[in-house]
C-alpha cells in the first residue's frame, strides 16, 4: 500500500510540475502594426510578415492565417523592413533589421532552412540596415543600405566591402535600393536627402537629382523587370518616374500634397501599367504607368508593404501600421483584414468580466482609430472592437464595478462603456476640491468640471463602493459612481502610475515615490524606499498589510508599513519586475517579468515560474481557471490556471 502511495504521490508531483511547463498562447486581438512582407518566388502561398519589434509571422496560406515564426534579436526594439527570399537558393531567406533604440545598430539575418532557425551575418553586426536586396541576376551579389553607407558582398555575405564613400557628406542614410536586373554593378540609392547611382559597384557615383524636389527622403526605388531602364521612385514629395535609366526624372500628378509620403511603391508582376503606391493616406494604384492615380482604400490607412500573388492577380496584400494586413481579392477594389493568429498589438489594460468570465477586454495603446477597447465572449477565439467613443485615445486601463458597469482610463479622460447605444461616454463630470479654504455663497458653485477629464488616467481601484483613480494630475476619488470626485494632488505628487487599495490602506505610485496612506486616502506619508530603487511600475498590498512594489530594478517587499525594504528574490528575477498582483480569494502573489510570470503561494517566500514564455510581459490577471496577462507588443496571453482550479474543486474559488 506505501508503495502504491509512494508512486502515486511521484505521479502527482509529475503532473504538478508539467502543469508549469505548458507554454503560454496568445488569444489576440489580431492586427497591429505590419512594417514588411515577401512572397516565396517558389511557393506564392509562403509568405512572410515583418514587424517593428522583431517578430516574423509565416503563412502557408497566401496570407489568410498566420502564425509566429521568429524573434529576431535579444530584444523586442529590431525593426524588419526588409525581407528577401534567395530565388537561386530554396530555403534561404535574408530579414535586414534596425534599432529603433539606437541609430548605431541592427543586423543583418539569414536562414537556410525556411525560416526555422536564423543567424546573424557577421560582416554586418552592428549596423543599421534600412535598405538590402539580393542582384536578381547573380544570388552571391548582396548589396545593404545603412546609416553609415552602402556596403555590398560578392559572396552571399561572407565578405563585405563599403562600396559608398566614406564619411561621404551625401551618400549616407541609405532608406531605399534596387539592382539593374541585368548588371549587378549597376545600383540605385536612395537617401534621406536624394537619390544617387553607380555603373561600375560604387567605384563612381552619380548625381540622379535632375527633375526631383530638392531635400527628399527616398523611400522606394522600383525598376520594371520587364524594361529595367524605367524607374519609379517615391519620396516625401510625392512619386517621381523615370523612362532614361535614372538620366531626368518626372514628378507624377494625381496623389494629394497630404498623402505624399509614400513609403512604397510596387509594380503589377502581371501589369507593367499598374503601379501601387503606398502612402500615410491610403493606398492609391495608376492603371497607365503613373499619369493619374485613384486612392482604392481607406484614408486612414497607413501603407507599408505591399505584395500581390502572381497566381491570382487580384489578391492584394498590404501591410499597415495598427490595423495589420488588409486583403483584396479584386485587384483593390476592396480590402478586409487577414489577422486571423498574426497579433501585435500593445495590451496596456485587461479585464475579465466578473460575470462571464469568458468575456475578456483588452485596452491597446499606439493604434488610434485601430485600437481602443477590444472584447471576446469566447476567452479569445474571437475578438470584437468596441471603440465608438474613444475617438483614437489610448487605453491605459480597464475596470468593473459591482454592477457590472465596465471602466476605461485612457490618456485624456475617464470613460464608461453604455452597452444600450455601445459607445464609449465621459464620465468625469463633477469636482469638488478635497482642501477648500472658502466656501462658495451658492450650493450649485461647489462643483466645477473634473480636471481629469483631459488627464491620463493609468490605474483605478475599486472598493466598498470608493473609487481611486491614479491620474497624471493627481489621485481621484467618487462615493458615488462617478457623479461627483475628489482629490488632486498628494504630498505635491501628480504624475500617478499605480494605485493599490486594501480595506483603508492605500498605495500610490509615480515612477519614483511610494505613498501610503492608513485611512482611505485622507492622510498620506512618503514610504521610505531605498536609494537604489528606480522605475516603480506597480505595486500591491497583501492580506498581512505587507506592501510589495514591482520595479527596474526587481520586486520588494516592506512588512514596516514602508519604512524598511527586502529585496525580494526566492525565484524571481533581480531586475525588470513589470507588475505584482496580489491574489486574496487565493491567497497568492502573481508576478511578471521580462518573458516570464511568476507565482507564489507561500506569502512570497518562494516563487516558481508559470508556464513557458518568450512573449515580453506587462501585468497579470486571472479568472475562469486562467491567467492572463497583457503583453508589450503580442496582444493578451492565456495559460491554464492550475491554482485556481484548485481553489474551486475544494470550494474555495478564485475571483479577481
């Protein structure tokens, strides 16, 4: 019998432990930004997608499904704008990538098999690579543009020589190129100021300036495969056409002064006529080679890429910033979106509804009309946007009352959600000053319009019926469901990141100061952090009036009311703790981190790490036996919450 308990007690701890192994998913919402995109010239049903923080989706399906390929780079800061499949070589594929933290680096990367593993090209560590191509005529010609020149390889990257002058004053801030498709020496450079060429691989160079705007960033160079000598380029004034090979160029007509930042152009494989030109205002296409042109999308399109399937002529794929990749079947007629698994999207607030915990919001930062609000009623098989309302604002954070009555902190304002008329509407009315010295002769002069109802609104607590809101002016508070408010500044603090309430003790947070207070927010004292704690993100109180804060430079916790810290480690990392949650149905610590989530069920005493990740983290939450959390730029993330299932099959329960 002791044996069969013994075995049966090792299977359990098994389990227990491949519970924590199960990798993290991402349910969504779909779409975000999309910098760049390339067909496999073999299989037009291959074709990969390019973000701003160095992810690479594949599709297998001429771009109707997606799913995540790569993480290009240590961290989430490479911008992919160019993506090159080897037409001589299967399988080889070059991704060109630039820092968006630094103008000093980026890399240039190669794969062999497909995509499925990648290395960095050593040559050219270090430099940030706005432009590359492959020669079409000989694959061990490389040619890449970066900041500091243009730099080529005659040996598939093996070797490579700057071929652009030197500390040139001109050629320099390489932002686009194209190769002659029958000469490899033959090059066209654009820069941040004009475009420029050489014969002879950058022995010689040559002014091609002669009918351009002067101080033009070249965005795009294209030459039509079909006559070489014809040229279109893109600027940002406007599109520019050549039919000598560079020797005078023409700026076309037709495309609007505000809509002349054009970051790509792409001719019809099957249609020389054709001309898609990608702008800040929409996608326009010409029929006749350029003379006129016609906007075939919406304006608030931001185009970055654009790729058409050489089998199905009308199939259209675009890639924009914040609403992904919209698909036309029609040549452009009409466009829809094809995000189905491609998600790149910056969560900042998350909620699961109290009363159907299958329904998750996901408030999204940086995509303006695109972003806003967005919610499933399937825990993220499908995702609905809710923004009417919002008007393009950020959303911060997400809350419910009681009631069931849903919350929005955005960066200008408090808003609820009117399920009736399913639109966003203000809910910063009244203000009442907490220390007023005189008092108004009239009853209807006591409240005047809340000043957060411009202000950033990053954090709302709710409890007993108070509600804290930590605001860019201050801390908040209502007793009556937003009809009238109180607050403003605490202990000459404004800027607000976090709030923290349990029973009558109130945390706050800006990104430096931790301020307590004992009696729901009537007095306030400074807690005394140490000198070297910087960048305060969150922070949480526990059931034993502990306080923990989540920082850059690691999670801590004060047992003293904040007069004394610990630095807290037992299994959490020691720096770059993004949020701590405390739990109190379960009695546990969440915590995220870098690409992982932490848990601890021993009042933080040990922690282990929850599931397998190498999403970028920003908060955790939990219900209907999952954790959640908010990613920096890969939408929610799901895991099974082992904990919380059981709390409820011992009756306990789980609840936010």
């Amino acid at each position: 019998m002791s044996g069969k308990l013994h075995k049966f007690a090792l299977l359990a701890l098994l389990l227990s432990a491949s519970a924590f192994a199960v990798s993290w998913r991402p349910v969504g919402p779909d779409g975000g930004d999309v910098r760049s995109l390339a067909v496999d010239p073999r299989d037009p049903d291959h074709v990969l997608l390019g973000t701003s923080a160095g992810q690479l989706f594949a599709s297998q399906d001429g771009g109707d499904s997606w799913q995540r390929l790569a993480q290009l780079g240590e961290q989430a800061q490479y911008v992919l704008d160019n993506i090159v499949f080897d037409r001589t070589q299967p399988g080889t594929i070059y991704v060109a990538a630039w820092n968006v933290e630094g103008s000093d680096s980026g890399d240039l990367f190669r794969s062999t098999d497909d995509g499925r593993s990648w290395h960095t090209i050593k040559g050219l560590h270090g430099k940030s690579i706005r432009a590359f191509a492959v020669a079409p005529s000989n694959s061990a010609v490389l040619v890449a543009g970066a900041l500091d020149g243009l730099y080529r390889s005659n040996d598939k990257g093996a070797n490579w020589q700057r071929i652009s002058p030197e500390n040139d004053a001109e050629i320099k801030n390489i932002e686009s190129l194209a190769i002659d498709p029958r000469n490899p020496n033959v090059i066209y450079v654009g820069t941040w100021h004009l475009p420029w060429k050489t014969i002879d691989s950058g022995h010689t160079w040559i002014s091609i300036k002669k009918g351009w705007i002067d101080d033009s960033d070249v965005f795009s160079i294209v030459l039509d495969p079909r006559n070489p000598d014809r040229i279109f380029a893109s600027a940002c004034t406007g599109v520019y056409s050549s039919d000598d090979a560079a020797g005078r160029f023409q700026k076309l007509k037709g495309i609007p002064n505000s809509a002349r930042r054009t970051r790509k152009l792409y001719l019809h494989p099957s249609d020389g006529n054709i001309v898609f030109a990608g702008t800040t205002e929409g996608l326009y296409r010409s029929i006749d080679a350029g003379r006129t042109w016609k906007l075939i999308s919406a304006r608030n399109v931001i185009v970055n890429d654009i790729v058409v399937d050489v089998r199905r002529p009308g199939r259209v794929l675009l890639a924009t910033d914040r609403s992904g990749i919209m698909r036309s079947e029609n040549g452009g007629r009409s466009f829809l979106p094809s995000n189905r698994g491609f998600v790149h999207r910056q969560v900042a607030g998350l909620l699961v509804d109290h009363h159907n915990p299958a329904a998750i919001y996901a408030g999204v930062i940086n995509d303006k009309d695109f972003g806003g609000v967005f919610v499933t009623s399937d825990t993220g098989q499908h995702w609905k946007q809710i923004s009417d309302g919002l008007d393009g604002r950020d959303v911060f954070t997400l809350r419910q009352t009681h009631d069931g009555l849903v919350l929005a902190g955005t960066n200008r304002g408090l808003f609820y959600f009117d399920k009736k008329a399913k639109r966003w509407r203000p809910l910063n009315r009244e203000y009442a000053p907490v220390h007023s010295v005189v008092r108004p002769a009239k009853t209807e002069d006591v409240s005047v319009i809340s000043p957060i109802e411009n202000a950033r609104v990053s954090d709302i607590k709710i409890v007993d019926g108070r509600w804290y809101a930590a605001t860019s002016v201050g801390l908040f508070m209502t007793r009556d469901n937003g009809r009238s408010w109180q607050g403003g500044p605490v202990l000459n603090e404004r800027n607000f990141v976090a709030v923290d309430v349990s029973g009558k003790i109130v945390s706050l947070i800006t990104p430096r100061r931790l301020l307590i207070s004992a009696d729901a927010g009537r007095t306030w004292y400074p807690a005394n952090l140490p000198d070297y704690t910087s960048s305060l993100f969150s922070a949480a109180v526990d059931r034993d009036s502990n306080f923990w804060i989540a920082t850059r430079g690691g999670a801590f916790r004060s047992t003293d009311g904040g007069n004394t810290w610990e630095h807290v480690l037992a299994g959490l990392p020691g720096r770059d703790v993004t949020s701590i949650l405390y739990d109190r149905e379960g009695a546990r610590l969440l915590a995220t981190a870098q690409t992982n989530c932490f848990e601890s069920t021993d009042k933080g005493r040990s922690w282990h790490r929850a599931g397998e990740s190498t999403w970028r983290m920003h908060a955790v939450t939990f219900g209907a036996g999952r954790i959640y959390v908010s990613s920096e730029f890969d939408g929610v993330l799901a895991l099974p919450d082992e904990t919380s299932r059981a709390d409820a099959s011992s009756g306990s329960g789980s609840s936010q």
